[in-house]
C-alpha cells in the first residue's frame, strides 16, 4: 500500500526531494467503554489496520493535504497561517487542529508540508480513524521539526486536544494512546485518571479477534456522546456532596450502591452506574486474562455489551442485532459494542474453528434482518505509530 501512496504523492506533487512515511494504527477497545473520561480503566489494543502519510517538507507556509480515501474531495490547500476548523475543510480538520495544538503549546511549526494520506481503516466505523490521523499528524510534526523532547504520551494528549478543543468532541484519551503507545500482541491496561499503564499480552492460541462493522454510521460531535459526558459530570457532582471522590472510575460497585440515591435523576443515575461498574469489569476482565481465564474475559465482555445498551444506551438496532446474532453461534467467547456508540462495530473473540460459521451465520442474518451487508475483519494486534522511512 505504501507504494501505492509514494506513486500517488508524487503523481500530485512532483517527485523531487525526501519524501518521508509514517503509520499510525487505529484500535479496537476490548473491554472499558466509556470509562476513559470518567477516570476509569480501559483496555484497547492498536491493530495493523491503519492511516498511512507521505510527507514532503516546503519552502513556504503552505499546507497541501490530499487523502486516497476521499479522492473526489482533492488536494486541500490552506496554510500555517489559517488554522481554524470549518466545515468545508471536511477530514483536513483533524490534521490541522493538531498543528494548531502544537502551535499553541509554543511548538513552532517553521514551514509548510505536502501530505498525502491513505487509511485502511473503515471510515466512521468506531475504530478511530480520526484519532489515527491525530496521531499520525503528531509523529510527523515531530519528525519535521526535531521536538526530541516530545514523548508519545504528550502526542496523545496532544491529539484529544485538537479533538476536544478544536473539532469540538468531548472525548476521552484512549483512542489517541492506543495509537500512540500499541504493542503488538498485548492490549493496554490503561488508568486514565492517571495515565498509569500496562501491557497485557494478548494470548490467544485457540481463537481469533473478529470485528464486525454494521456499516452504520453516526458522527460522535452530532450525536449524544457530548450530552453522555455531561451526565456523568453532573452526577459526579451530585456524589461528590457525600463522599470525597474525584472520579466515577475512583468507586467501587459496593460504594456507589451506598451514595447513589445522592444522584436525583434517574438517567443520570444510570449512566453513572454504567461508569463505575464497567470499570471494574474492566479490572476484572484484566485478572482473568493474566490467568489465561478467556472463558470469564469473554462473559465480562457480554456484560459490558448489555450495560451499554441498558444503562448507558449507545448502542443502536443494528448493533444489537449483530451482538444477539454473534452470542447464538456455537464457538462464541464473547461480543460487545465498541467504540463511542450509535452504530460502528462490534467486536468478538471467536473460537479458530468457528470463525467461519461466525461469518456465515452472523453476514446472512444480518443481511436478511437489515437489508445491506456487514463487514468482517479477522485482527491482529499490531505496534503503536512510527516513522517507516
């Protein structure tokens, strides 16, 4: 693919002078689904799947951006000196918002850039793509212009920055620092109220990690990821007046049964429950892995499906048709949404000799009950972003 890309690059803008490539994984979430902004645990892993770039340096301020994936839409021209999000500049806004962010923090960015862009990961299906170019960007900006200094967890939260602040979704970390910090083969036990971590590998002799995008996609700014957020935070408040806590993801189920009645709403309630209880099944679910206990990994797994179609209610029919469908197939360890909600993927672990069927039975089903077809991508865990050349 990267052929393809170097090809394509200097198709658009000549083939003089270094041309650089960098990769930056998207990831799937495991287990921990909308604890990352309430200062819980989450276990994401970086996949092979991907956003490519081909840079070249310039003499002069201008941006020149051009992406494979949205040929129609062209070579996007703009400059250091216009950093501000627009609607018309479409999927330009994450790559530049990252410039501005560094801009912001003192980072100097001296001359302009040629990048061309190519990803294979499906585009709105809740693999973070967008957090995949944050990060991209990121390892670009500091290749580019020497800022040795800057460690991959500051790329990180450097990329929820520019998502938080300049694209205008209220997300939480963890899909920027799966991208960032990846490892194949093992899965990030991530504290996100302290940015404490660790690797868990991964070890999955006898079954496969299977993700099924429904092809149903909702944007996360337009839908109600913000107002979930907001809930939270108000019920938070509403704790903190009887105990002295700092996070959801700081309660345990026993304490939150005792403080809850402090939470008047009963949306609110829920989703708060959904936040501290799915952070100790993330906990949980980690325990049984070291233990090499799939069987109860992929339960847990199901239980966050079900909290966050219940409780935290992101999940969509399709979803919960795909999860329904993937739960009655012999072989099945365990399925859940993942990702931010309201369309997007699932994701299962399979047992190897059920993969097929699991395909089979699940593609026609799906398609028989809604009409058009899913997709299904059989994953392996792969390293975090880097230069490649």
């Amino acid at each position: 693919m990267l052929e393809k890309l170097t090809e394509k690059f200097k198709e658009l803008y000549g083939s003089d002078g270094e041309i650089r490539t960098y990769f930056a994984p998207g990831r799937v979430n495991l287990i921990g689904e909308h604890t990352d902004y309430n200062g819980g645990h989450v276990f994401p892993c970086s996949l092979t799947l991907g956003t490519y770039a081909a840079v070249r340096d310039r003499k002069d301020r201008t941006l020149r951006f051009y992406s494979m994936n949205f040929d129609s839409f062209g070579i996007a021209e703009t400059s250091l000196d216009d950093l501000v999000p627009g609607k018309e500049a479409s999927w330009t806004n994450y790559p530049k918002g990252v410039m501005w962010a560094f801009e912001k923090r003192g980072l100097k960015l001296t001359h302009g850039l040629d990048i061309a862009i190519y990803g294979d990961i499906p585009n709105g299906s809740g693999l973070s793509s967008s957090a995949a170019l944050e990060v991209l960007t990121g390892i670009i900006l500091k290749d580019t212009f020497d800022f040795d200094h800057i460690s991959m967890t500051d790329i990180a939260l450097i990329g929820q920055d520019a998502e938080n602040n300049f694209n205008g979704c209220n997300c939480g970390i963890m899909d920027q620092f799966a991208s960032a910090m990846g490892k194949k083969d093992h899965a990030i036990f991530l504290d996100t109220n302290t940015l404490s971590y660790e690797y868990a590998p991964v070890k999955l002799p006898d079954a496969k990690i299977i993700i099924t995008n429904s092809k149903v996609k909702h944007s996360l700014v337009d839908s109600a990821y913000n107002q979930r957020r907001q809930e939270c935070e108000t019920a938070l408040k509403e704790l903190q007046t009887a105990a002295d806590i700092h996070s959801l993801g700081s309660l345990t189920e026993e304490e939150f049964e005792c403080l809850k009645g402090t939470v008047k709403d009963p949306v609110r309630r829920k989703r708060a429950e959904h936040a501290v209880y799915e952070n100790q099944r993330t906990i949980r679910a980690v325990e049984a892995l070291k233990n090499n206990d799939i069987a109860l990994f992929g339960k847990l797994m199901s239980q966050s499906h079900e909290s966050l179609r219940d409780k935290y209610e992101v999940s969509c029919e399709e979803i919960d048709i795909l999860v329904n469908l993937a739960w009655a197939v012999p072989g099945v360890i365990g399925s859940r949404i993942t990702g931010g909600g309201f369309g997007g993927c699932t994701v299962s672990i399979v047992k190897n000799e059920a993969v097929d069927s699991f395909i089979q039975t699940v593609g026609d089903e799906y398609l028989k009950q809604i009409g058009h077809k899913a997709e299904f991508y059989v994953v392996d865990i792969g390293d975090g972003a880097r230069k490649l050349s």
